[in-house]
C-alpha cells in the first residue's frame, strides 16, 4: 500500500485524472482512496491542491457529459443496460429513477456519494429532457463537492493516511487478503439477495403470452401500470386498458380495486 503513495507523488495530477476519469466511466477502480492519499500529500506540500481539484473537476464533468448525451440519446434503453451489470440491477431502474424524481436535477449535487447512483444520475438527467446547461451547473456543483471533499479528508488527516498506510504495508499480501474478502463477502450478501428476490418472483410474476391469454377469455385481470411518472414519459407505451397508479401511492388505491379479479402489475 506504500506504493499508492509513491504513485500519487510521482504522478500527481495525471494519476488523479485518469483514476477518476475510469471512475467515472464506469469501471471498479475507486478514486476516493487515491483522492484521500492525494490530499494528504497536498497538505505537506508536496502536490498542489488546486491542480488536483481541476483535474478531479475536468475529468468528472466530461464523463458525465458524454453519459448525459447518451441517455438523451438511447433513453431507458441505457439506463437499463447500466443497472443489468450492477449488483442489484432488479431493483436499480426503479431506485434511481425514485431518487432522480424526488429530488430533480439537485440529485446531481450528492450523485457522487450515493453507490450506484453516481454512474446513472448522468444519463437519467439526459434521458428526462433537461437542458445540458442547467445539468452541467449542477453536475460540476456536486463534482466539486465530492472531490473536495475527499482532498480536504486526505489534507486533514494526512497524519492518520501515512499511518494507515504504513499498517497496510506491514501487512503485506494480507492487506490485499482482508480488502478482498471484505468486497468478496459484499457481493456474495448481495447475491443472496437476488436469489431471495428471485424465488418470490417465481411465486408471483406472470408471463406476457399468460397475460395476453386472459385477457383474451373475456375475464382480463385489473392490469396496473406502477412505472414512474419520468419512466412514462420516456416510453409512454402500455397495456391496453391499464389503470396508471404511481407506486408510492399504491397503497391508497388498493382498496378501489376490485376484489373479485386478478390484479398485475407492471413496472421498468
């Protein structure tokens, strides 16, 4: 792990904008860790504070400019595409776009501190029509916040960093070891609960040919279209005769329902 400090002094603001430029892009190598030893180094004089903010700065905005133009370019298509390699991709389209509306483009502002939220925030904004101006100002707000913030923790406790890293590099191969395990546990949790998630759809979906056939026999189900409000406006195609109910007010609805039929619902 000493390594990681040599790196950063000998690479400075190269190492930081390519480090968070791959981030950024998508691919799993974390620029908070190189941000923080970055900062530390920053505070004993030795890297410039500004030159490492500008290029955390630049590097951010023009990746998430080019998944911005993106999702205004291929819609769901790629938000959806985004959440099927990530850890929990089930749920991810719905939980982002439940983010994305319940606080708009102000979303951008803390994307970066929230996991999977960060990649797709971009490409939701571009898909839901907003205007690249307005998004830029709030995506450069929240790069700002993200990568200061992590170069003021490094600068604060630059102390606490060289330490830190001085334990790791005793450890030697076990560092690697208990880093490894920790992420490998991680997902190994997060597969679990997929295959939970997974059995219960068993017990519960229904199949597009099943649906068409009862409807087709002249007792169609009462069919709900629980997608999000964006989610409609992005593919305003639905069933047939589906009743639209946004989900967080499903509850409230679920008492006008009729009680004598079947009732599917149908979301992202």
């Amino acid at each position: 792990m000493k390594e990681l400090f040599t790196l950063v002094l000998a690479h400075g603001t190269s190492l930081i904008f390519g480090n968070v430029l791959l981030e950024q892009l998508g691919l799993p190598v974390p620029a908070v860790p190189t941000l923080v030893v970055a900062g530390a180094l920053a505070a004993d004089g030795k890297l410039s504070f500004a030159h490492l903010l500008l290029a955390a700065f630049v590097a951010t905005v023009a990746a998430d400019s080019l998944w911005f133009l993106l999702g205004r370019r291929y819609g769901q298509k790629l938000l959806k595409t985004l959440c099927r390699v990530s850890l929990s991709p089930d749920t991810c389209v719905r939980q982002t776009e439940g983010i994305f509306e319940k606080y708009g483009l102000a979303s951008l502002l803390f994307a970066k501190f929230v996991p999977g939220y960060s990649t797709v925030a971009p490409p939701l904004a571009g898909a839901s029509g907003t205007g690249y101006p307005r998004f830029l100002l709030f995506t450069s707000g929240g790069t700002l916040l993200w990568a200061g913030s992590a170069l003021l923790l490094g600068a604060a406790f630059h102390g606490t960093v060289e330490r830190v890293l001085a334990f790791l590099a005793s450890l030697g191969g076990w560092a690697f070891v208990v880093l490894a395990g920790g992420l490998l546990l991680y997902i190994l949790f997060k597969w679990h609960q997929r295959r939970r998630f997974y059995r219960f759809l068993r017990m519960a979906r229904i199949r597009v040919a099943d649906l068409r056939s009862l409807m087709d026999a002249g007792e169609p189900p009462v069919v709900v279209d629980v997608r999000s409000r964006n989610a409609r406006l992005r593919d305003p195609r639905r069933i047939p005769g589906a009743l639209t109910i946004d989900l967080e007010d499903l509850d409230a609805h679920v008492a006008l329902l009729p009680a004598d039929r079947e009732i599917v619902l149908y979301c992202t």
